[in-house]
C-alpha cells in the first residue's frame, strides 16, 4: 500500500511538471508559427512607397513564389496542429489563402473554442463564416454569419457580416432573405468598399427575380454614384432590354435542325435564343445544359440556337460546315432548333458582347430575362435562369 502511494505521488509530481512545460511548449509552437507567417507575408508584400505602377511579371513572380511558400508552410505546420493554441488561426489563415477553405474551417473551429475572449475571435468568427461560404457549405455559413451578428450586434463588421450572410443566401436560393441581408449590409456598412458590392448584388437579385422596376430604381442610384463603372453601364444596358420587344431575326441561312420559323410566328409561345459559337467549351456546355432543360420542359418552350459559319467559304462550303454542325449537335445530344445566320447583324441587334448569350422571351413577344456568359460553374445563375423560365411559362 504505501508503495502504491508513493508511485500516485510521483505521479501527480510528475503530471504537475508537464502540464507547465506544455503549455510553454505550445506557447513556443504559437511564436513559432505567427513568426514565420508574418515572414512570408512580409516577403509576398510589393518593395516601394506604392508611387510608382509595380511590375507585372515582378508581381507574378512574387505571386508564385508565395504559392509555393503557403504550401510548404501548410505541409511543415498541419502535422503539428496538435501542438498550437493560438497559432490554430495563423494556420486557418494560411490554408485559406492557399485556396483550401474547407481544411481551414476546422482550425478556425479549433482557436475559438480554446481563444473565445481573444481580441482576435471576432475576426476568426467572421473568417469561418466565410470559408463555409467559400467551400459551399451554404447552411453552415448561414448558421455561422447569423451566430455573429446574433453575438457581435456592436461589431465595426456587421455590416460584411450582412453582406456575406446574403451572398449564401442567395447562392441557397433564399432570395426574400438574401435581399434583407444585403439591404441591412447597406444600411450598416457605411462607407466600406463592401457597401458598394452590397448594393449591386442587390441590384442583380432584383433583376433575377423579375423585380425589374425595383431593379431599375436601384440601378439609378448606383449609377449617380459611379457613373462611369463599366459592369454598371452593362448591367444597366441589360435592364433596358428587359421588357422590349424582342428584334426578328434577320439573313439567317438556314435551319440545319428543326423546321424554319420565325419570332413572330413563335409569339405566343415562350422561347429561349441562345446565340453560340461550336468552337467554344463555355458554349458546348450551356448547350448542353439547355438541351437537358429542353427535355425537361418537353415542349413547354421554343428552344432556338443561333450561330454563325466560322470558316471562310473558300476554304469550307456552307453544305460542308453545316454537315460538321449537325454532327456537333448530335454529339451533344441538342434536339432543338438550330439556325445559321449569314452575317453578325443578330448580335449586333441585340447587342451582344460575348456567347454564350442566352435571351428568353415571353409569350408577349418581349424580352423576360437575358443571360450573359455560361452557367457551368455558376450554379445560382443556373438556378436563376431556370427560375425565369418558369415565371415566362405561367405568364398570361
């Protein structure tokens, strides 16, 4: 017995010593860490008083080099995760710089658990708030922007807080409450850059819910402030559109799938344009999405494609270049309508920037909805779009 009792006290000793010693051994590890970090930080930082325009392939240079340096101290630091406190940030940091959200929201998690009272929490809550937004998991951000502004009611960053809260909102297809949070991030964000960002995803959820007066009256008050921004005067070029009478096409060629027709013998019906070219991968995979939507719909709309023939004739004969995109069409399972125009008068018509270009047009022969640039990685413009279609379809 007293054996027994002399080994618990050399343990409890023992246990006595470790526990200070490891505690400065994570306080070494959290030096160790903040130190180097701030090191490669300060080296991926631009030389000069910032006077004079950097040099391009200087700032590629350094942009590579500190890639690679995230990813060696990412590599060298995860290990040792264990041994951190403190420093369980400064690595949320560097993996979310390095583009890797999902592994930093652990680390986040990690800090305030053990840093709750930390100057520092505020930020790391918003942080992880972002990089579930960042990763895609749209509930958890929502759950953790909300836990913020529930805690950080006087927090300076409420309002990116609001801001982002809508961001995943939106890209959730919550679109009521997307627009309250970016309304109320307008409201609290003062004169951040954020507020500015806030207000024109504002706008854009207005126009993608078919909200297009409202839409306009907030494009009128971004525009007296940033007359000259150029995506505004885009997006307000779009708006114009919405509500007109869509222009009949003109010098088509042929039809090298379906019947000839025309807008006006389609009015009545809803239709979808989509102006393509076969030689690009953003086009390939829009008329693909559309073909699946197609099906879908099974006849509920008019789908119509329009291209062009992009070779000279001298070198490829319409005949052949139309065989070449029937055999394009049916590799990529499109059933639809198809139309070779014989000149760029079309996309001049409906001023046409880039393609893919998709224009859907209401049974009233007017322009519902417009969508710029493909949506294969673009899932809420997808969902928007679709969303477009069926309120054109339930349309008197």
């Amino acid at each position: 017995m007293r054996s027994m009792m002399v080994w618990l006290g050399v343990m409890m000793l023992t246990a006595q010593g470790m526990l200070p010693a490891q505690a400065a051994a994570a306080q070494d590890a959290d030096a160790a860490i903040h130190s180097e970090f701030n090191k490669l930080m300060s080296a991926a930082a631009p030389n000069g008083d910032g006077a004079t325009r950097p040099d391009e392939a200087e700032a590629e240079r350094r942009m590579k080099a500190t890639g690679v340096g995230l990813e060696d101290f990412i590599v060298r630091w995860a290990p040792r995760a264990g041994e951190l406190k403190a420093g369980r940030l400064t690595l949320a940091k560097a993996l979310t710089m390095a583009g890797r959200p999902a592994d930093a929201v652990p680390h986040f998690r990690a800090f305030l658990a053990t840093n709750p009272a930390e100057a520092e929490a505020e930020d790391a809550e918003l942080a992880l708030g972002t990089a579930l937004l960042d990763a895609k998991d749209l509930k958890g951000a929502s759950a953790a922007l909300s836990a913020f502004l529930e805690r950080r009611k006087d927090s300076k960053q409420v309002g990116v807080a609001h801001h982002y809260l809508g961001v995943a909102r939106w890209q959730a297809g919550e679109h009521e409450s997307a627009l309250a949070s970016f309304t109320e991030a307008l409201r609290t964000a003062g004169d951040s850059p954020i507020s500015a960002d806030a207000a024109l995803k504002r706008l854009e959820l207005l126009r993608d819910m078919g909200r297009i007066d409202e839409a306009k009256l907030a494009f009128g008050v971004l525009k007296a402030a940033h007359p000259e921004a150029p995506y505004l005067l885009a997006l307000g070029e779009q708006l114009e559109w919405i509500g007109k009478a869509a222009p009949e096409l003109e010098d088509i060629a042929s039809f090298v799938q379906g019947e000839a027709t025309t807008l006006g013998a389609l009015q009545g019906r809803v239709v979808i344009l989509n102006f393509f070219a076969d030689r690009y991968e953003a086009c390939q995979a829009e008329l693909k999405t559309l073909a699946a939507l197609d099906a879908k719909l099974a006849g509920a709309v008019v789908l119509l494609g329009l291209t062009k023939h992009y070779q000279p004739y001298d070198r490829a004969s319409a005949e052949v270049q139309n065989r070449a995109l029937q055999q394009f069409l049916q590799v990529h399972g499109v059933l639809f309508r198809v139309a070779v125009a014989s000149t760029f008068d079309n996309l001049k018509n409906y001023t046409v920037r880039g393609i893919p270009y998709t224009v859907v047009i209401g049974k009233d022969g007017r322009i519902a909805h417009l969508l710029v640039g493909g949506t294969r990685h673009n899932e809420r413009a997808r969902a928007d779009f679709i969303a477009a279609v069926e309120r054109a379809t339930k349309a008197p």
